[in-house]
C-alpha cells in the first residue's frame, strides 16, 4: 500500500495501485502491467479531493487522505467521470465527509445518484466555471464522450497542472508515482494501448480538445490510471495529436489463424514480401495473440491483412471477438484486405470484409481464397497483394 505523494505545493496523490489486474472493464481489456486509481487532495484555504477510487480500495483512499488532512476539513468533491474505477468510494467518502460540496456535469450527478441509489445534493458545472480555494483556483472544462457522457477535466492555472481523469492515462502499476520514474518506451506502449482500445472511436472529439487545451499552460498532467506526466506532457500531448489525427506509418499488420497450415503459409507469404519491399510488417495468429495488443500495433499502421479459413460457412471464432474490435473502434485511414483457405465451400473472405468494410477500412482489393492448400500460383497471388500494399504505403 503506498502512501500520499506530494506531486506539487499541497497537492497529494491519495489514491490506490492494484497491482494484481488482469482485465479490465470485465473482460474487454488486458491490464498486464496493473493499474492505479488516482485521486488528487488539493489543499488551500479550501480543500478539494478530485476524483476516488474502485470501491475495494476505498480504505487506501481514506488512510492516504488522512495521512495529510483530515476529512471534516474536505470543502469540495469534484467528480471528473462517475465510471466505478473512479467513483466507487464515493458513498463512502460522503459519508464521512458530509459536509463536502460535490461538483460534476449533470450527466455525472444523473449517474452517481442511479448508480448507488443516493440523494446526494450536487453542483453542476459548465466549461469555464470555477471554485476558488483561496491561492488557488479549479477551473471545469466538460469533456463529453472523452469517454463517458459525464467526463469533465478538472484544471488548476496556478499550477499549471491538468486533472483529466481518464484521458492521457495508461493501465500501470509502478511504486513511482511519475513518468520519469518508470521506462518511458514502456510506459509510451501502454499509452498507445489505452488510446487504442478505449479512445480511438472519439479521436475526432479528442482532437478538438487538444485544440481547446492548447491555449493552457500545461506543466502537469495528473491522470486518473497510471503515472502523472511531469517530465514529458509534451510527449503525450503530441501523440494524442498524431493517434487522433489518424495519422500513421508505412507499417502493415497481418492477423490471421489457421487450421491445418494453409492460411498461414498464405500469411507468412504476404509477410516475407511485405518486408522484401522494405514495409515495417507485424505477423500475429490470434489464438496465441491478446487481442487489445493487437489493436494497439493497429493504431500506428496504415495496412491491416486479415487471414482465416472458412468455419461453419465464416472465419474461425478466434477472429471474432478482435474483428467486433476492430468494426466497434472503428480506426482511422486504414487500407485493407482478406484472405484464407476453404474446403468444399467458402465463407470466411466474405465475412473478414463485411467486418472491415465496417470498420471503415478501405479494401484495396477482392480478397484472395484457396481451396485446401495453396499453389505456387496461388502464392503468388498473395506477393502482388503484398507488393500492392507496399506500393501504397511507400507512396503514402
């Protein structure tokens, strides 16, 4: 259990590291390095707790607070995202605090109330609405669907830090409280895995916001997962910028799985010529893969070949719950295609590209089936494809 962290003058980390997680949002996203609820005390003339916990760690979240106030002396409670990961200790907290004023979007106090069955009294706020504390000021910005309806970034000028909750966050546990205390090759994957498989159907919203944020001055970016930003906000901004404006790199990443070897001769063809022609390539068969891994090498790759052999008349159940993945994430400016082995009746291509064609992938061309193993003609099918999508992306 780690203790409250003073992160700027008088203003603590309280909230809990779950080293032990695994998954996340049920069983929707892998959390392999852990995660942390961040909550944040601000303390000033007025006291102001930003954020709590998931429900079981609601006892670290009161022992950290205690460490450094006390919680009669808390004036203010500002829920940024009312998502059980941050507002389960809530109940807990106005219990014992009572005499907080709880500030939110009106999304959040519809939630909050329906969520614990409470009747509790609430401040809603709009963008640019603030509190004083005294020196210091918190200033609210609303952030619908950034990820929730009820998001909302909480901001302090006078410290020239930013309480985003969830965004700008990554799914790590570390005894450091702060990015220049954990690798930051690792740390910026994790990133790029929490866009990926939780922001990226908003990067249109996300890229307004960052134009709405640049005219703050930003020193500090406090999440409400992971590590603060203290050394490298610009860091995470910029790719923020970059994974919202879709924008990626000659890179092609080939999903695929098989059944007797067929596909995948197929796959590791497209792969082998991929790499002749100079393209950044990533071979992934899905039975062995993690699927939110996989959605995270698709963020920065223009090309995404998916490969399956027919089952009960469409691509094997290993692909599906990546595909509905892909189709529900819905990434930007991808070119794609299908292809697989069949026996006596096809269905898997047609299947893979409905599901991209979802997605909004553009196929760039028919996909390409075999019927039981692939001939050499057959395989040189697959290297046009595989230089067709090279072409395009060493143009691109």
């Amino acid at each position: 259990m780690l203790s409250a962290v003073e992160i700027l003058s008088n203003i603590y980390w309280v909230g809990a590291v779950d080293w032990n997680i695994r998954y996340f949002h049920g069983p929707a996203f892998s959390t392999h390095q852990g995660t942390t609820y961040n909550a944040y005390l601000i303390k000033d003339e007025k006291t102001a707790l930003v954020d709590t916990v998931y429900q079981p760690f609601t006892q670290d979240l009161i022992k950290n607070i205690e460490e450094v106030s006390s919680l009669s002396s808390i004036d203010y409670i500002v829920v940024n995202h009312i998502e059980s990961d941050h507002s389960g200790a809530f109940p807990e907290i106005m219990r014992l605090a009572p005499q907080a004023q709880v500030y939110c979007t009106q999304k959040a106090a519809e939630g909050l109330n329906k969520l614990y069955g409470g009747n509790w009294e609430f401040n809603i706020i709009k963008t640019g609405d603030e509190i004083s504390l005294g020196g210091k000021t918190l200033r609210f910005i609303e952030a619908p669907m950034l990820h929730w309806p009820d998001s909302m970034f909480t901001y302090c000028p006078e410290a020239s830090l930013l309480l985003p909750n969830d965004a700008f966050g990554q799914h790590i546990a570390s005894s450091s409280r702060f990015d220049d205390g954990v690798d930051l090759p690792q740390l910026m994957d994790e990133a790029a895995k929490y866009y990926a498989n939780i922001l990226y159907p908003f990067s249109a919203l996300v890229a307004r916001k960052l134009n709405e944020l640049s005219g703050l001055e930003i020193k500090m970016i406090a999440p409400s997962h992971g590590v603060i930003w203290r050394s490298h906000p610009d860091k995470i901004v910029e790719a923020y910028s970059r994974w919202s404006g879709g924008k990626s790199k000659p890179k092609a990443v080939v999903v695929y799985d098989t059944m007797w070897g067929s596909t995948e001769k197929m796959a590791l063809t497209l792969l082998d010529t991929l790499m002749e022609q100079g393209v950044e390539a990533k071979l992934v068969k899905m039975s062995i893969s993690d699927r939110n891994d996989v959605i995270k090498e698709i963020l920065d790759a223009k090309a995404l070949l998916v490969g399956s052999p027919t089952f009960n008349r469409d691509f094997l159940p290993s692909l599906s719950a990546f595909l509905d993945d892909v189709k529900g994430l819905k990434p930007k400016s991808k070119i794609g295609a299908a292809f697989g082995s069949f026996g006596w009746g096809g269905g898997a291509l047609k299947g893979i590209e409905e599901k991209l064609q979802e997605a909004g992938v553009e196929l760039i061309q028919p996909g390409i089936g075999v019927k039981w193993a692939p001939t050499e003609e057959e395989l040189t099918s697959c290297r046009e494809l595989a230089m067709k999508v090279a072409e395009r992306l060493n143009r691109e």
